[in-house]
C-alpha cells in the first residue's frame, strides 16, 4: 500500500507498507516493511531539477523457527530530474 501527496510547490512525502508472508508445513516466514519518504524539488536549469531525498525504512523479519529481526535504516540519495514538455 503506498500514499503520498504534494506538501507545497517543492516538497513531497510518501509512505510505503509492504508484506510478505510464506506458509509451509504449519511454519511461517514473514518479510514486513514500512517507508517514509520525503523529496525535495530544487531548481537547477529550465527542465532540470535536483531531487535530495531522505528515505525512513524500517524492517520487521520473522523466520519459520521463531527467530525474529528488526532493523531501521536511514537513506540519503540525490536525483536529478529532466522535464520535458513546455
């Protein structure tokens, strides 16, 4: 499931919920993942922008032996953005 939308002229953010589920033998193994993402659009030419982005990740595993993991990321990238059209 994703839902996002603009905040102003520059900025916008987004969530992210992704799941994985596999059942065997009575066994489960799961995969769930939950995004916030923030893009910032920057100006550089008259079609060109530069997109810094700041990506919140975090994961949740669990394998078939009951073994649990969690693990938190934080993603840093830079895009950059060619408009075409007018």
């Amino acid at each position: 499931m994703r839902l996002g939308g603009t905040v102003s002229q520059h900025l916008r953010l987004g969530g992210e919920m992704l799941a994985w589920i596999d059942d065997q033998g009575g066994q489960t193994a799961s995969l769930s993942s939950f995004l916030l993402i923030a893009g910032w659009e920057l100006r550089v030419g008259r079609r060109v922008y530069l997109n810094p982005a700041v990506d919140l990740v975090g994961h949740r595993y669990t394998g078939r032996a009951g073994d649990r993991y969690h693990e938190r990321l934080l993603n840093f990238g830079l895009g950059i953005l060619f408009q075409s059209g007018r």
